[in-house]
C-alpha cells in the first residue's frame, strides 16, 4: 500500500514536470522569450546612443584607450561605412522592407531553427530596428565606437549586433556542412 502511493507521488510529480517542460518550451514561450530579447537588445542601443547624443557634441572623441580605441560622436547619414550619405529616404524604405522580411522569414522558420540561427536573428533583427529608430527619428544613426588603431570606421552598437548574428549564421553554417 506505501509503495503504490510513493509511485502515485512519482507519477504525479513526473507529470508536472512534464506540463511546466510544455509550458516552459512551447513555441509560445520561445517566441516571448525572442521577442523579450530583440526589445531589450534595442533598449541597450538605444540608451547608449542617447547617452552619446545628449552628452556628446559631434566629433568629440574620448580616449578609452589612446590611440586604440575612443567613444567617437558621429552622424552617419548613410549605412555601412558610410556609404550612401544622405540617401536616408532611400535606404529607410529598403531598411524596412528587409526588417520586414527577415521577420517573417524568422518567425516562419524558427521552428525548424537551430539556437545559433534563431540567436543570430535575434541579433539581426534588433540591430536593424536599432538603427532604423535612428533613421527615422533623428534623420541619421549615432555612431561612436571607434577603434581607430584598427580601422577609420565608427560604429554603434546596433552594428555589433548585426555582425554578431551574420557571424553566428556562418558558423551556423560551417558546423552543419561539417555534419555532412
């Protein structure tokens, strides 16, 4: 009699485990869980920008490192590198056409995604809302990581997310053909 009900107790705790498992890894929770993560991935690009912005006169640079690294206030009007300066009309409709349909493309597929790709999404997307916020709401993107001992490009945040995510796809990439 003792042990059916210590194995009833087993099994009832078995199955509650099972039900939070469900709750804690349905597709619903994992696409709260992306959502949370794109947001307060925003909010951290979005605070240091602000930082800079308010506190920063353009061009005013602090050395973090001498001559390696400075907190550089710059407005790129343009995308990557600076290409396309002032063409913010233009690459405001082709930025949110791609924010858009990498969106799609993400929450179509995540289930059939990998943590790398789903991680890297997350990344890109966020960096690309990041950015577009500043397109549209100031008319160009706060820039102001600069390592000048490597290159003469200044950069944000934002930036570093959208390379992180490219980056976790290509090895994304590589460790599956590795498989094959």
């Amino acid at each position: 009699m003792e042990k059916k009900a210590k194995n009833k107790n087993i099994c009832e705790k078995r199955n509650i485990i099972i039900k939070l498992e469900k709750i804690l890894f349905s597709w619903e929770t994992n696409m709260i869980f992306y959502c949370v993560g794109i947001a307060v991935l925003i909010i951290i690009d979005q605070a240091v920008k602000i930082l800079v912005d308010r506190h920063m006169m353009l061009g005013d640079t602090i050395p973090v490192i001498n001559n390696f690294f400075h907190i550089t206030y710059v407005q790129n009007r343009g995308i990557a590198f600076g290409i396309f300066q002032g063409k913010v009309d233009i690459i405001s409709i082709a930025t949110i056409v791609a924010i858009l349909g990498i969106i799609i493309y993400f929450f179509k597929n995540v289930k059939k995604s990998n943590l790398f790709e789903r991680m890297a999404y997350v990344f890109i997307i966020s960096g690309a809302i990041g950015n577009m916020i500043d397109r549209l709401l100031r008319g160009y993107v706060v820039d102001m990581i600069d390592f000048r001992g490597i290159w003469s490009f200044v950069f944000n945040i934002a930036d570093v997310y959208i390379n992180l995510g490219v980056i976790l796809l290509l090895l994304d990439l590589l460790l599956k053909r590795r498989k094959d």
